[in-house]
C-alpha cells in the first residue's frame, strides 16, 4: 500500500467515525471488526468431494455454509473403524491425508476448488477447514509507532483472537528477525516478498502480518493474511490503532519483554532470547535449523511417568530422578553424564504417577516425594517419601491418602515445603483445599491450611517469581489443560491455548445408586520455573504435547504476561522437564518417550538436556 493509498483509507476510516458519532454512537473503535475477518476465513467446515475433473473438485457446501473464496482446505480419505479392543467402542476411522485444496469459487449449496497436479483424489474424499483450533503466526512490524504501544495493541489482538476459540496463536518473533537479516523491508513483506521461504523455514501455515506505522499522525494497522505454501494474501485490510489501547506501564519483567533492538542475535544471547528468536544452531540430536540444541545423555527402555531435578545442597550435586510407575530411580548428574545412585521398587499396591526432589528437613540431603495410586476403592491414594541412607533408599513416611507437592514456596532454589491435597472419586482433588505438612518421627503432620484458587491442582504446580517482586506466583495446569498463574486466591492470567498432556491416566472408580462408573484423570507434569535470561525474574516452561516437539515459554513483558509456542526439535511426549543452574545459560533436562502402543503404556524414554552450545 502506497501512503497516498494509506492516507486516503485513513481519511475514509475518519469520515466514517465521524458518522458514527453522529448518530449517536460514540463508542470508541475496536478490534471486533478485524477479528470477525479473520474468524470468517475459517468456518468450521467439512465437505464431501461431490466430483473431481482433472484439478478442479467441487464441494458440496457453500455459501449458506460459510465457506467463501479464496480459502484452503485440507483432503483426507476415510478409512477403517477404529474400536476399542475391550469395549468394542467405535473410537472413529483412520484418515490418509491427501493434500489441500484452494475454493476458488463459491456458490449458494457447493462451491469449486483447485489442487495441485498429481493429487490424489476421488468423489467420497473429504476437504476440511478443522473444528479444533487453527494454527496461525502472528508477526508485528513496527515502524514509527511507540514499541509499547505497538505490543500492547498486538496482545488485544490476541486476546481477542483467542476469545473466538478457535485459534492457536504464535507470535513470528524468529520470522521477524530472519526477515531483518534478509534485508527484507516492511513494506516488501506487506507484498509477500520472501514469505515463500518463511512458510518452508519454520514451517509456518498462516501468518498474520500486522505493520504497525502512522497516518495522518495517527497508529494505523496494516494488516494481511498470508497461507502457504501460496504467498497471496487470503485477507488485506486496515484500520486506526483504537485509541482505548494505551502502552502498558513500565514495571517489573523479563528481559525478554525489551524491544527486539536490544536483543541483537549473539552467541552470548540468553536461553530466553534463543528460544524466543530461533536463531539456534543445531545439536547433536536435533538437526533442525530452528531447533533448540539437544543433546541425549541417557536412554531407557521403559516409559518415563515423571522426571524431577535439583542440586542437593549439602554436597552440590545435581541428581535427576525418575519413575516408571512401578520403580523410581536416582541418579546423580555428573558431567552431562546419569550415575545411577539408587533404584527403589515400590509395591504393587498402586502405581507411581508422580515424583519430585525436595529438602523437607533442612539437612541439605535431597528426599523424594512420590504420589502412588490404584483404582480399587479400598486403596485408591498411597503415596510416600523416601530418603537416602548409606547410599540405599528409606521410606521416610507411606500410605499417605492425599496427593503430595513439594514447592519451592520462598524462592530458595530447592523444594523446601510439603502440601496436601485430599483425594476425591469426584473430581480426584477436593476443590480448593490445600494443607501444609511435615514429616515428623516417621508420620505426616499438618499445620495448617493454604490459600489456593478453587481449580488448584496439586499435579501441574510449580511456584515462581515470574512477576519480578513478592509475592510469589502459583502456576499450575488447570481442568481444562490451560495454564494459569495466581496469587493466594486471586487470579491473574490464564493461557488460551493448551498445555500439559503428559502425564499419566489414572482410572477413577466411582459409586452411583445402580452400580459405578469410572473416569480417566489426566496427571501433569509440573510447570518449571526457571531464569532463562539471567535478569532474575523467571519465566515459566511447560510442556504442550498437543502437538509434537512442542513447549511454551511464558514471561512477563511490559504489555503483560506473554506466551510463545517453541518448536524443541523432539519428536516424543515430554513427561517431565527440570533444569540445573550454570555458568550461562541454564540446562533444561526433559524426559521425551516415544510410546509403542494406542494406551500410551509401553514406550522408551530419551533423556535430552539443552546444550550451551
């Protein structure tokens, strides 16, 4: 868009305020119209392939559907049922992708598409926009209009995207910068320059440009659709920064909430600016160009259910620990290197879905804080605490009916404190109530309650300074597989998009008036709280295995709480994840299994840490 073009959109869009508040309506302009855009591109659609000649296929919804020109589709063919092997529950049908197809025109009951040469398809096949959530990046160009203006604009965008449902946002910070290096300029991105490569390099399949500049001494939003691997943009519209959207103060967080100026690309950079940029050379396990480093220091040829790490204090030792849901074992971490220290086989009375490290007496000797459960009624909760003695483990206290956390409650580096929560068949946790506890002479003792948001979970929790001051903030995954982040009772952000998805199922037997039934809960691995960018505010990593390789990393930047979607380079379910200070960078330590069958039950386990390379 040339600026002549752009100032006359920008004194149309003014006649047209004018108008409004004219008649009477003076409520300052919104975002609603450019989400409602964006959201009519992506109706929830599912088409039978009606008749196919050469590459061009009809469809058999249209217009009355809400299906318009010019937007993509994915092809897929029907297989065979899939039924459950003990219920002979119809669980659905396999799907052969075929490749996608572009509407180019729509009319009332079917609409006209194209596909590419070679592309498998037949009459019965299927073309679908997704009911599920549609992937799409967001990239903010800014160019004369305040950074904290801009950002703050961009996340009302978000939040605004979010609240349809319907999307999974990303924010293109490491497009942006390979665009930058590129010598790709703003206004040859609004046209599709270099997009071709964009959509192949970081394997983006829509991306959503919003150049932020001024007109008429006005913020104005520039803002296009592309979808690859086209470079045409799907949608092209514009409007006036609303001027209720006010720059966020500037107050405690991250580092990583700086402008992308100060975060010039250098092999000194923090964790946090690698991982939020992907300027990341490859490692020795993941050979993707915008992977995280990895490297694997251990292989197991079982399931890992859960995965903790600390530093005992006492002799300054990193140790890892780890469960397969019927033994846990210790290791220590010696240069990059797991030394087995212990195995403890638990009973068969239930199984281990859980396990942390934590100092709970102060001796500087780390214990291991383990949650055991079986379905039968008359078990259901057994969980235990074991120490180390002479090299060998020791249960410290067992049989304990409620679900243990061990937290990190005063920002000390090291899990110093016990909390309880009871177990329920409704639910598996009673809602909002939360105990502290001790270990004293071989026995749980409680002491007291703790102030905790009603949806608390006590799997999925971590503590954290994520806010840069006192007090101290809870995460934790909620019901819903979102992450939320509060203070006592008070809630202050939660995710739009879904977290966690690693833990284990653990089936629930309930009683009803004529026989039972029974549920699946989901366990989550813990959030981590860790300082990737040395500023010693933390930032918060967890797991979305929703998705493949996927973590999300949420800080606190000057327009609020962030969160970005990072592409780790693994291929696997992350049951845990843990890091370790260093001298840089610190080392994240994950737990990534490949599972072997339907039920997620037998599987190998890759140990991977993060490399300082």
């Amino acid at each position: 868009m040339t600026l002549r073009m752009a100032r006359a959109l920008g004194l149309v869009l003014l006649i047209l305020a004018g108008a409004v508040a004219a008649s009477g309506q003076t409520a300052p302009p919104t975002l609603g119209v450019l989400v409602n855009q964006v959201l009519a591109l992506f109706p929830r659609a599912d088409a039978e392939v009606i008749e196919v000649q050469g590459g061009t296929v009809t469809l058999s919804l249209g217009q009355r559907d809400g299906l318009v020109a010019g937007i993509e589709l994915a092809l897929y063919r029907e297989g065979r049922e899939l039924r459950h092997p003990r219920t002979g529950e119809v669980l659905g049908r396999t799907e052969q992708a075929l490749g996608r197809l572009a509407v180019r025109q729509v009319f009332e009951a079917y609409s006209v598409g194209a596909v590419a040469p070679g592309t498998e398809v037949r009459p019965g096949d299927r073309a679908r926009v997704s009911a599920g959530k549609i992937k799409l990046t967001l990239l903010p160009l800014v160019d004369g209009v305040k950074d904290g203006l801009a950002e703050a604009a961009t996340y009302e965008l978000i939040e605004a995207l979010n609240r349809t449902g319907r999307f999974q946002i990303a924010l293109g910070d490491a497009v942006g910068v390979w665009l930058g290096q590129q010598g790709i300029k703003r206004p040859d991105v609004l046209e599709g320059k270099g997009l071709a490569q964009v959509g192949e390099r970081f394997k983006v399949e829509r991306l959503l440009v919003v150049s932020f500049t001024r007109v008429e001494k006005k913020p104005y939003m520039d803002v296009r659709l592309f979808t690859f691997p086209g470079v045409n943009a799907l949608l092209t519209t514009a409007l006036f920064v609303p001027p209720s959207i006010k720059a966020a103060p500037k107050g405690d967080f991250s580092a990583a909430g700086r402008s992308r100026e100060s975060q010039t690309p250098s092999s000194q950079r923090s964790l946090l600016a690698r991982l939020l940029t992907g300027d990341l050379d490859a490692g020795t396990y993941s050979s993707g160009e915008s992977s995280i480093p990895l490297r694997e220091i251990a292989k197991f040829p079982f399931a890992v259910v859960a995965l903790d790490v600390a530093v005992a204090p006492k002799d300054g030792v990193a140790r890892v620990v780890v469960t397969d849901g019927e033994k846990v074992y210790l290791y220590k971490f010696v240069e990059r290197v797991l030394e087995a220290e212990w195995t403890y086989r638990a009973d068969s009375r239930g199984r281990v879905f859980s396990v942390q490290l934590a100092d709970l007496d102060g001796d500087g000797v780390l214990e291991v804080v383990a949650n055991r459960y079986n379905p039968n009624p008359a078990i259901l909760m057994t969980s235990f605490v074991l120490a180390t003695k002479g090299g060998k483990p020791a249960v410290l206290v067992e049989d304990i009916g409620e679900i243990l956390l061990a937290v990190d409650a005063d920002g000390a580096g090291i899990k110093k404190t016990l909390w309880i929560q009871p177990f329920s068949q409704q639910g598996f946790f009673k809602k909002g109530e939360v105990l502290r506890a001790s270990i004293r002479n071989g026995k749980l003792v409680t002491e007291g309650r703790v102030r905790v948001p009603s949806a608390f979970r006590a799997t999925g929790a971590a503590f954290a300074n994520i806010n840069g001051k006192d007090p101290r903030a809870l995460a934790f995954v909620d019901e819903f597989n979102r992450l939320q982040i509060t203070v006592d009772t008070e809630d202050l952000w939660r995710s739009s998009a879904l977290v966690g998805g690693g833990g284990a199922k653990l089936e629930v037997l309930t009683q009803i008036e004529r026989g039972g039934r029974s549920y699946l809960y989901a366990s989550e691995p813990p959030p981590l709280a860790v300082d990737l960018d040395g500023d010693g505010v933390e930032e918060i990593v967890v797991p979305q295995n929703q998705l493949p390789g996927r973590l999300a990393v949420v800080y606190k930047g000057p327009a609020g709480y962030r969160f970005q979607t990072v592409n780790s380079g693994f291929e696997g379910t992350l049951t845990g994840l843990g890091a370790l200070p260093g001298d840089g960078a610190p080392t994240l330590v994950m737990a990534v299994v490949r599972y072997q069958n339907l039920f997620n039950t037998v599987g190998d386990t890759q140990i991977i840490v993060t490399t300082g390379e």
